[in-house]
C-alpha cells in the first residue's frame, strides 16, 4: 500500500531547458518512474504528480518564480515544506539510479 495518508498531495516538479544533456533526461526519466513504480495507486488517483516544466515556456517560468528556481531543478512539495533533491539527482540518476529511487522515497515518506 502506498505511504500516502488520504488527503496528503505530494507534487514531483522537474524544471530543465529545452536544450538537455543524457543526465538531465536521466533525472527526469527515473524520478517519474520512481514516482509511478513506488506509489501507483497514488499517482492514479492524483494524490502525487509528476510535473516536467520547461524553464523557457510560460508555465514553466512562472511555477520556477513561484519556487525561487533559477536552473535544473528537482522538487518535491507538500503543502508548504519542499524538499530540493537536485544534487541527488545529478549524482545518481545515471550511475546509481536505485540510490537515487531511495533518497526520493525517503523524502516523500518523510515530507
């Protein structure tokens, strides 16, 4: 069963440019898989999404001012906590993805 109580909404925010490197692809890919393969049944309900925002187009602009984020940038936000799991990414979304799946899973448990 899924870690989410009723009520919670988790939101995974990834912002990148158009021009992307393989491990910007890598972070985006393995946290969206991570989110959907760790929490089905909540990601089917919309209890957590999953959110890759271009920082060039205007959706993406104004929901990175809203976070104060500047450049690639993964998030995890519930209610008023975030949490920033941008190095996390960067460090293992290619070279150790499953470390990279348990430090998202521990943040979500823990947010």
């Amino acid at each position: 069963s899924d870690a989410l109580s009723k009520g919670d909404k988790v939101a995974v925010y990834y912002f990148h440019y158009t021009k992307r490197c393989v491990t910007c692809k890598a972070v985006e890919e393995e946290s969206k898989k991570a989110v959907q393969d760790l929490y089905p049944e909540a990601y089917n309900k919309g209890m957590i999404a999953f959110h890759s925002l271009n920082l060039k187009e205007e959706k993406g602009k104004s929901t990175a001012e809203k976070f104060m984020v500047s450049g690639q940038t993964l998030l995890i936000v519930k209610d008023d906590k975030t949490v920033n799991l941008t190095n996390e990414g960067f460090m293992y979304a290619r070279s150790n993805p499953e470390k990279f799946r348990k430090a998202i899973q521990e943040t979500i448990g823990e947010i």
